[in-house]
C-alpha cells in the first residue's frame, strides 16, 4: 500500500512486515494523518513484528507524532513486536522514539 503526495510517501511492504515514511508531513491534525498512515494500522492487527522505517523522514509536526504515538499504543494493545529505524542525523527523530519507548517499553529503536 502507498500513499503518496509531493510533500511524502508512506508505503507499507506487501507482506506486512515493513513500512517506510518519507518526505516531510505538516498535515493539520491528527485525523488527517489517519489516510496516510491507514496502511500501518491495518498491518499491525495482521502481524507480529513490524519495522516502521522513518530515516527519510526529514520533519514530522505535533499531529503526526501524535498518530505516530497512536501506533506505538496500538503495537502494545496488540502485542506486535515494533521495531522503528530512525536517522541520528535528523535530531527530532530520536528524541522523540525516546519518549516514545516510555508508551512502549518492548519498542525496539535502532539508529543509523
């Protein structure tokens, strides 16, 4: 599944084991965020272990990392194994996977 605009992509593998997000998103609110990040969701209720790949990701604002949050809660309820693989170039990212893995103590953050 892929769901694309000029400003970012987010497409999720077809076997449901990986996801990838791109680009920059400043959609207007957390509800926004549902159609891109749809794809996501609908995997965690399939799988056991999904990496979400954000290392691409130059900018997510307040609203994105919100949904990014409700996923995370989301793996927990569902006790899917989550992996997310963030850039150490881009400062946001794991400053805000750290505040993230307190929702989640099982959600594994790797950096590159």
């Amino acid at each position: 599944m892929i769901n694309e605009t000029e400003d970012y992509k987010v497409i999720v593998d077809e076997d449901g084991s990986e996801a990838f997000i791109s680009g920059i998103m400043r959609l207007q609110s957390p509800s926004a965020y549902e159609k891109p990040f749809e794809g996501i969701i609908n995997t965690l209720d399939k799988c056991e272990n999904l990496l979400i790949n954000i290392e691409e990701l130059a900018f997510l604002n307040s609203s994105g990392i919100s949904s990014l949050a409700r996923i995370v809660l989301k793996a927990r309820q569902l006790n899917v194994s989550l992996i997310i693989k963030c850039k150490q170039e881009i400062p946001w990212q794991e400053k805000t996977l750290t505040s993230l893995a307190k929702l989640y103590p099982s959600l594994e953050i790797q950096t590159s």
